[in-house]
C-alpha cells in the first residue's frame, strides 16, 4: 500500500518511505491510500497477535512477509491493553508496556519497523517530548546498532520520575533539556527536518506521533477494545491528537465504536475550534496532565481529514485543573486509582454521556508516573512500580541546550 502526503496528494510514497521521512513536502503528514475495512467478528475470533497481523497486514502485506510481521508483532508487543470495568464504564489500560505509558506501543512498533527498514545506513532518531514519547521512543531504541536517539524536552515541565525513565540510559541515547515549553521543542525537531543538509548528513528521522508506523500500531488497542465491548463512546485524552487519529482509523476500518469524545486539558485549541470554526491556538500553559500541555496538535490535520470523509462530527470538551482533581476523587471513590490524564478523559466522557450510552476512556499512564500529584490529591501514597525504582536511583545524563536552532543544528552535526 501506498501512503500520501495529506497537503499535496500527488506526493505518493512506500510505507519504508514514509516511515524513514516520517513528514512530507511542506511538514505534510502522511495517510495511508486505503484504510482496509475488516469484518469484526472474524477478528475476534483470533488469538490477540493473530488478531494485530490481519489488522497490520491490511497496510503492510507488501513491505513485510507473514512471518517477519509476526515477529515484529512478537517483539513489540509482550504486553497487554486490559479494559477494566470503572462503575458502569471501561478504563482502556495501555500503560502495561516497559516504560508504563500508552507511547510504548507506537515505539516500539516504529523501532521494529526501521531496524528492518534502513539498509543499513546510519540513523538518527530526533524527537520532541512532552514526556511520555521520550521515554518510549528511548527504551524502544535503546542497543539497537546504527540508530542514534537524540531527545529534546522542556526543562523543568515534566515529572522527575518521566525524566528519570528516559534520561538515564546512555549508550545510543542522548537526551536534552530544553529552556522552552513543549511547543517550543517541536518547533526545532521542525526546523531540523525543513534542514535537508542537515537531514541527509545524519540520517534524520523523527519517532515522535506524526510517524505513521506509529499510529498503525495504535490502532491495534481501539480494535481490541471494540471487540470486547461494543457500541461504546470513547474518551481520548489528547495533546497531539496521534491516539485519536489512531481511533478514528479503527472505526473506519469498521471497528465497533459509537462515537469518540476529545478531551484536553487547559489547552483547549481543539475544544474551541470544535465549538466556533477558529483555529486559533493559545500560548501552552503548564498543567497536571502535562503530556498534553500542547496547543498546536500536530495530527490535527489527520483527524480533520477522517472527519471529513466519512462525515463524522467530534464532540470536544476541556477539563479544568480542579474538574480534573475532582475526577481523580470520584474515580477514586469508584475505586480505580487514576492519574491525571485519565481523570481528564473521564471527566468528559461523564459530561457528554447521552442516556443509555456506555462509555471507556482511555489510560494513557500509570498512577506511578505522575506519584506526586496523585498522592497529593488523593492523600495516599502511591508505590513505585521496579523500573521507576531502578531509574530513579541512576545519574540523570541530560545536557543543556537554549531554545536555539542554531545551536541544536551544531550539536547534532559536531557529535554526528
Ligand atoms: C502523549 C500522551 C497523551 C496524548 O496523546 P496524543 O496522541 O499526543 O494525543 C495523553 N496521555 C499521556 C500520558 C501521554 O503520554
């Protein structure tokens, strides 16, 4: 299957391609041709990694054999995507994975994807985190021969645990803290790629959501909870908007799922959009879901483009800081322990419920990964699982670096 750059159509590439360039001519986000329709109750009748290599196999039959995909498959995904039944509602759980958020899964997919892809030429992986990606995308790479993994981040604006998964592995991982917000970390991954000197003196490759390997492999845990649970309404908690888009290709591949609600936090640019037809993002603010303290969603244009064509309306919805507390509270009366990202996402699903709807919403990291406010808001103590312990405990490797293209564009090429 081919793959098209959603700004200028005539812009047609392989799937190696597109994973390789990650963005098109312009900064254009590739899109599949064809989004494979599947019939689901064939699906679920298949063991789960049966079940993901018919649903990949739709896109990738003519990159990959069977039993390469099947390995892939293997590799990088040992774990599962378990939903758990919250009152009358479902909590999708995708935080089981190595680095204990929903990220791992599109990671490790992509990793498997240019190990196999590059030709042996050499690679550097650079990508912006808000900080989840950064830590997936790290451990995803993490020994793999001939890929360089460069991660920028905003400093001081994410959790001390999240630095600590990510910043402390060394060898081909190299990690640096930012003086900047998250937007202002995406804008020099932009400025690197729009450099094609700099591109094809080190091999440039971005890991971050806009990478289409990704989004296929998260369509895989919309499908399994559509199978489990049918007919829901699902609340997806969202910054770059990469795990919607992922959701809004399962349904179009016929997944039965009712209808998605976005949530976001304060940086409500798509909520205010929804409402009014105006694109008009806001300066990032910082807030406690901060993996999605991001106003200028870069898959945006993908979803807007599954909107349009199949004529689907997406209901938007922006939780405060303290509807967000007040969320943990009543999941916690519920008895789940849920962390601020999924107390955002349930926040909007209870508010947009329509009578005799069911609803899930999506988990995107464990309780562990944000232990400080959780435990503050909640008033309990929340354990660290053993990788946070581990990483917690080891010499934080990051460098410095102002929020200046061109002393990022130096670094890259002098360390090359
Ligand atoms: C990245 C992230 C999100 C947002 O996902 P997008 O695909 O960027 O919309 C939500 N929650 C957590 C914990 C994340 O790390």
């Amino acid at each position: 299957m081919q793959f098209y750059n959603l700004k200028h159509p005539e812009q047609r590439v392989s799937f190696s391609q597109a994973v390789r360039q990650g963005l098109g001519k312009d900064q254009g986000l590739f899109f599949p041709e064809s989004l494979p329709m599947l019939d689901a109750s064939e699906l679920a009748e298949l063991p789960r990694h049966q079940r993901y290599q018919k649903i990949l196999s739709g896109f990738l039959k003519d990159t990959f054999s069977e039993p390469t995909l099947s390995e892939m498959i293997a590799k990088a995904f040992p774990f599962e995507a378990p939903l758990v039944p919250v009152g009358p509602h479902f909590a999708l759980e995708l935080f089981h994975g190595p680095t204990l958020a929903f990220k791992d899964f599109g990671a490790r997919f992509m990793a498997q994807c240019l190990a196999r892809l590059s030709d042996g030429k050499p690679i550097t992986i650079l990508t912006a985190t808000s900080g989840d990606t950064g830590a997936a995308v790290a451990h995803a790479f993490h020994g793999l021969k001939g890929v360089r993994v460069v991660v920028l981040y905003p400093e001081g604006k994410i959790s001390r645990p999240q630095e600590q998964l990510f910043c402390t592995l060394g060898d081909n991982i190299e990690t640096l803290a930012v003086e900047g917000s998250f937007d202002d970390c995406q804008a020099l991954v932009k400025a690197a790629f729009d450099d094609e000197e700099l591109k094809n003196a080190i091999g440039l490759n971005s890991a971050n959501s806009i990478n289409i390997s990704r989004l296929l492999a998260q369509i895989l845990y919309f499908w399994d909870l559509a199978l489990t649970e049918p007919n829901l309404v699902v609340s997806v908690p969202s910054g770059n908007f990469g795990d919607l888009t992922a959701g809004l290709m399962a349904k179009a591949m016929g997944a039965p799922i009712k209808r998605f609600i976005a949530a976001t936090n304060s940086n409500d640019t798509v909520p205010r959009y929804l409402a009014n037809g105006q694109w008009q993002p806001h300066a990032t603010v910082a807030t406690l879901s901060n993996a999605m303290d991001v106003s200028r969603p870069n898959n945006w244009p993908r979803v807007e483009h599954l909107l349009t064509s199949h004529g689907w309306s997406l209901t938007g919805e922006a939780v405060s800081e303290a509807d967000t507390k007040a969320s943990m509270q009543t999941l916690q009366i519920l008895d789940y322990l849920g962390e601020p990202h999924c107390a955002v996402a349930f926040k909007a699903l209870l508010n947009n419920l329509e009578d005799k709807e069911r609803g899930a919403f999506l988990c995107t990291a464990h309780p562990a990964k944000f232990a400080e406010s959780v435990s503050t808001i909640l008033g309990i103590p929340v354990p660290l699982p053993k990788a946070l312990q581990d990483a917690m405990e080891k010499p934080n490797l990051s460098k410095k670096l102002g929020n200046d293209w061109q002393q990022l564009r130096r670094y890259l090429l002098l360390q090359a």
